[in-house]
C-alpha cells in the first residue's frame, strides 16, 4: 500500500507535512533534515525540486531554490538521496516541483525512478488536471504514482469534481489566492471558506497549505481538516538556523523538552 | 487553415495552459470573455475606431527605394514604428484594455522588457482611467531610462523585477505572482507568450498589421501577397501579426532572432537553435534551458529580445519548416540600424533592426518583401550613441 494511504490509515487528524528544498541549505542536508522532521514527529515530507523560475512562489522558498540549485541540486542526485532516506526510513514522501525539469529529465523516466526509490506522490503545481486528462494521465496510472491537485477556494464545483475523481491519497487544499510564503492571520472571510470546503463530500483526507506558518495557522489547519502543511516558514527557521526540534515543537504547539523526551 | 489553434490551446504540439490552480480562475474569465467579444462587431467597431484616430492606423506601406536598390529587391517596409508610442505593443494593449474594461476590471498590470510595453500599457491605462502596475527588470530599467520616465509620467508605477537575470523573464514572473496575488486584477501580456488564451489573443490584436499590408500591397503593386515577410521574434507578438494573414499563403515567413554575441558564445537569445521543447510562462514551446530543465538567461543587445522562449505559434511554425530563422548577433543589428538611417533616414529600434539584417544574409533577387518595423529608435538611443 502507497505509504499516504496508509498514514491515514493510520492517523486522520493533526497530520504535519514539512515541505523543504533539496540541496537546501547545503547540498547533502537532504537526506538528515528528512530523517531529522520524522524523528521530531513530522507525519509527512514534501521534498521541493528547485527550479529557476518558480511562479507560485514567494521570496523564501524562490530563494532557497537558487542556493540548492547553486549548490548543484538536480533530479539524480536528488533520487540517490532519496534512496539514503529510504534505507532508514518509511516517512511518505512527496515530491513537489514544476513541471519542465520533470518534462526536460522524461516524464516517464522521472516516473519509473519515483516508483523505484519509493517516492509516494507528486504534487506539480503547474499541471492542470485539464493538461493530466488530456496529456499525462495514462503515464502516471502506469507507473503508479499519484498526482496531487491543488484546490483553492476559488476552484469551481466542476473541476473540484473532475480532481477528486484523479485524486487517490489526498487533497492538497491552498488556503487563500496567493504564492506561498505568507504570514498574516486567516481572515474571518477564509475561515468561511474553510468551512465550506470543510462540508463538501470528500472521500480523501485533506491537509492544507499555504500560510501555515506557526502554531496557531497549524491547530486551524488541523481543526478544519486532516492537517497542515508547512514550507516557508520551515525555510525560514533553516535559514536562521534553528534547530528542527524547536520548529516542530513550536508549530505542534508542545514545548520543545516534551519533543526531546518523546524521541529520546 | 493550418496554423490555427486547437481547442485545448495548441499550435500542433505547442501551447496549453500550464498554470498552478490559483491562476485557473482568471484565465478561464479571461477566455470566455475574450471568445464573447473575438466575433462581435461592436467590440471590433470600437477596437479599429482607438485604432484610427488614436492609435495613427493604418500604418504606411513604405516603398524603401534605396534600400531596394541596394539589395536588388522589391522592399516595403510596414511602419509600426509611426503607431502612437513608437512601436506596434500599442495595437495589443488597446485591444486588451478594451476587454479588460468590458469585463469591468479597474486595475491592469503588465510586464515589460524595452519599455515598449510597458509604455502602451501605461498609456491606455491612462486613456481608460485605470491603475497600472508595470513590472520590469532592474537590468531593463537601467538600460531604457526613456521608456521608465515615459511610463512613470503616465501615472504608472513601474516596479523593479529583482530576481534571476533582472530582465523580461523575471518582469513576467513577477507580473504573474501578482495576478496570483490579486486574481481581480487584469494582466496585460504583451507577446504571444503565456497560457492559452494569451497567445491567440495577441495574435489576433496583433494581426491588424497583416490585414493592412495586405490591402496596401494589392494597391500599390497589384499583387495579393508578397514573395516573403520578415519580422524580428522576441516573445514573437510583432511577428505573429505580420505573418497571421499569411500564414496559409504561399509566402516566405522569416524570423530574425537575437543571437546576441554569437550562437556559441554563451551570451545569446536564439531560442530556436539553442532551445529545446518546455514549459515557460504557462505554455509549452521551445526554450533555453540547462540539462536539467532549468530556463538559462539569455544575452541581447535589444531588451525586447532578451528572452529565453518564444511564442507557441513561432516554435510551431519553426518546427514545421514553415518559418525560416536567422539568428543575429548584436553587431549585425546595430550595423543594419546604422544603414537603415543612413539609406531611409529611419532610426528603427534595435529589436526591428534585427529583421533589416536579414537582408544581408540571403539574396531576395527581383522579390517583393515586406520587413515589419516593428518600432522606433528612439529608446535606444543611448546604445546606439556607443557605436557612433
């Protein structure tokens, strides 16, 4: 069983996904900062390809991708990293990135290789399920390696349809019209529409992203829907040199010597 | 016809709409408003009226006798650089905002590369009374001061793109991590790059320059088409409306794209040589791109060619043979802009001289050809007093 699947299985609330950039800050960090979040309780990790023109993207996590990508990041080195995690560890693991490195490595050779080291789903912000029907869907089925679709509050009834019915481990929801890295408050307007997509009939966990940046943003998350995830504010804390421990404490909300006493 | 675009955005296997969910929204407003107004005589009524007594259109077809005489050829010059604000960007933007205001937008960002854009953005925004944001490279910003005081004295605000190479494809990106963050925005591109419907837009509000040379050429030579057309292709917009009328003629489509120092010299523009297939800026076509896919900065002496892509219908019509390209260095440019002055006494923006030195590059013996103008020179001036 795909290992999303069987974390909520296993677990259907308060799920903490950390997305980081590989080759972020040095090359080699990958693969400790992966085993690193699991040890300190991290549910999921959403490992980001760099790419030189991010879109969606804020100033942090454009900004990291430039040093992983100066420090000499590619899709290979990236995949032997990801077999030296899967030595030691089952954490899910989710590749995030936009789609012309993938499309420039081979979409089918990406996809065979993602099967092969154990990577347990993609999320590409830039393929659109009109783009995955058309286009796409045949090679990810063959290869078994599930796509994860971005839904937004503005994401029609119609194409929230067609995405579900694509989806087979969980629903990536963005919590406002924005590129990541925010760091304000949910307005009374988006906790509206939390609830909204909170009552829609879905047959997959949801864990929601986007401005998920402390404690506070997490447990709202996690009260509307399966968890959170987050990422710049994760870069963030890496590039001032906090310990994970600490971060993950601090957005879990539990005090940093309960963290150390439960790893210990 | 052949050229057209399928239903799902593509010129053969180019195109598309590669584009996060967040952008899913406006770019499906975008499409169903353009497709309402694309056949509706009102809209059109209004669109050529702007175009007429505000715009100068039509353009002159321009019997260029001497240059003619020097490259024994028949060589008409389509004089987009006589539109109001120096260049063809204008036909494009009147176009759009006249859209953007039926779909009651109040406020228009746009991306620029030479300015010229950015400057008939900024001008139509204040013919209509909306906000304008423009971004624009730091680079870029530097290298055409004119065009900034001209945007800025338009009551645009132009912003500085501080990221990658600080030029055209960092402008783009930040215009759209705009819209991303302010979806009720309208953004104005400004070439025939971008998510479907983008390229067909431009195309066709660029496609008024075909539609006149046409009728212009019948007039003077009594010839339907010509035997070649000749563009420059940055982004491609200029271009796609010089050729849009031709494009299932029996006519010669020729493409000058900005080589910059030399093909192999590291500091070029050629996308149709060094590029290969990918997605840039919400559409699949040929790029620059490393081994492992990442969009590489391009080198040219012209802003408006500093660009790592192309439009989605030039990397089809290049793949399909249709269009021939030749690549030009920044030398060759400026030394065709120095004999177009000298031989016309037309100083044409560095982009359109790239299109004049075609001319030495292969004989068009006894034919007739049309070289689009795409714009004055004026903004470069600064670039080009280095060579005086």
């Amino acid at each position: 069983m795909n290992r999303i699947n069987q974390l909520f299985k296993q677990k259907s609330k308060d799920v903490c996904s950390i997305f980081l950039t590989a080759g972020f800050p040095n090359l080699n960090d990958t693969v400790k900062t992966v085993l690193e979040l699991e040890q300190n309780g991290v549910d999921m990790v959403e490992i980001g390809m760099p790419f030189s023109d991010p879109l969606a993207d804020g100033e942090t996590i454009q900004s990291s991708s430039l040093v992983a990508l100066e420090n000499g990041m590619t899709i290979d080195i990236l995949f032997r990293q990801i077999l030296a995690i899967r030595e030691q560890s089952q954490i899910p693991i989710v590749l995030m990135g936009y789609f012309n490195p993938v499309f420039k490595y081979g979409l089918e050779l990406f996809l065979k290789k993602c099967e092969l080291s154990g990577v347990d789903g993609l999320i590409i912000p830039d393929i659109s399920v009109e783009e995955y029907e058309l286009n796409y869907k045949s090679l990810f089925e063959k290869y078994q390696v599930p796509l994860t679709f971005l839904v937004t509050p503005k994401t029609s009834t119609a194409r929230f349809e067609k995405i579900k019915n694509h989806s087979s481990t969980f629903i990536y929801y963005v919590s406002s019209a924005s590129t990541t890295g925010k760091t304000g408050e949910f307005s009374a307007e988006q906790l509206i529409d939390f609830e909204q997509m909170k009552s829609e009939e879905i047959n997959l966990p949801v864990l929601m992203g986007f401005g998920i940046h402390d404690s506070k943003s997490f447990k709202t998350a996690c009260n509307y829907f399966e968890g959170g995830i987050i990422g710049s504010a994760f870069i963030r804390s890496r590039k001032e040199g906090k310990s994970i421990v600490d971060f993950v404490g601090e957005i879990k909300g539990i005090r940093t010597e309960s963290v150390l006493r439960r790893t210990n | 016809m052949k050229f057209t675009i399928d239903q799902n955005g593509y010129y053969g296997k180019f195109g598309g709409a590669f584009i996060p969910e967040l952008l899913h929204p406006p770019v499906e407003e975008l499409k169903e408003a353009f497709y309402a107004i694309k056949d509706d005589e009102d809209f059109k009524e209004s669109y050529l009226n702007l175009l007429k007594d505000y715009v100068g259109r039509p353009t002159p077809l321009y019997y260029a006798e001497r240059l003619s005489k020097k490259y024994d050829a028949h060589i008409y010059l389509k004089r987009e650089d006589l539109n109001h604000t120096g260049a063809h960007k204008i036909n494009n933007t009147i176009g759009q905002i006249l859209l953007a205001q039926k779909m009651g937008k109040k406020e228009i960002v746009a991306e620029t590369g030479a300015g010229q854009h950015g400057v008939a953005t900024a001008t139509v925004c204040a013919l209509m009374g909306m906000e304008c944001k423009v971004f624009m490279g730091e680079v870029d910003i530097e290298r055409q001061a004119p065009n900034v005081a001209r945007m800025r004295m338009l009551g645009a605000e132009v912003i500085p793109a501080k990221s990658g190479s600080k030029t055209l494809k960092d402008a783009t990106n930040e215009a759209i991590r705009f819209w991303i963050n302010n979806p009720s925005t309208y953004y104005i591109i400004g070439s025939v790059v971008g998510p479907h419907p983008y390229p067909e837009m431009v195309a066709y509000f660029q496609s008024i320059i075909s539609e006149e040379i046409r009728t212009q050429l019948f007039e003077k030579t009594g010839k339907v088409n010509p035997d070649a057309v000749i563009a420059c292709v940055g982004g491609g917009s200029n271009a796609a409306g010089a050729f849009y009328h031709f494009l299932d003629e029996q006519v010669d489509l020729i493409i000058a794209e900005a080589a910059g120092h030399g093909i192999n010299s590291g500091k070029s523009a050629a996308t149709s040589i060094l590029g290969t297939e990918g997605v840039i800026h919400g559409s699949k076509s040929l790029l620059m791109q490393t081994e492992d896919g990442q969009i590489v900065e391009p080198h040219s002496i012209s802003a408006g060619l500093d660009y790592p892509g192309i439009g989605p219908l030039h990397a089809h019509l290049i793949e399909t043979k249709r269009a021939k390209v030749f690549p030009i260095t920044d030398q060759e440019a400026v030394d065709a802009a120095f004999n177009l002055s000298r031989l016309e006494g037309i100083i044409p923006a560095l982009e359109s001289a790239h299109a004049f030195a075609i001319l030495e590059k292969t004989s068009f013996k006894n034919q007739t050809i049309v070289v689009n103008l795409s714009g004055r020179g004026d903004k470069d001036l600064s670039t080009y007093m280095k060579f005086l």
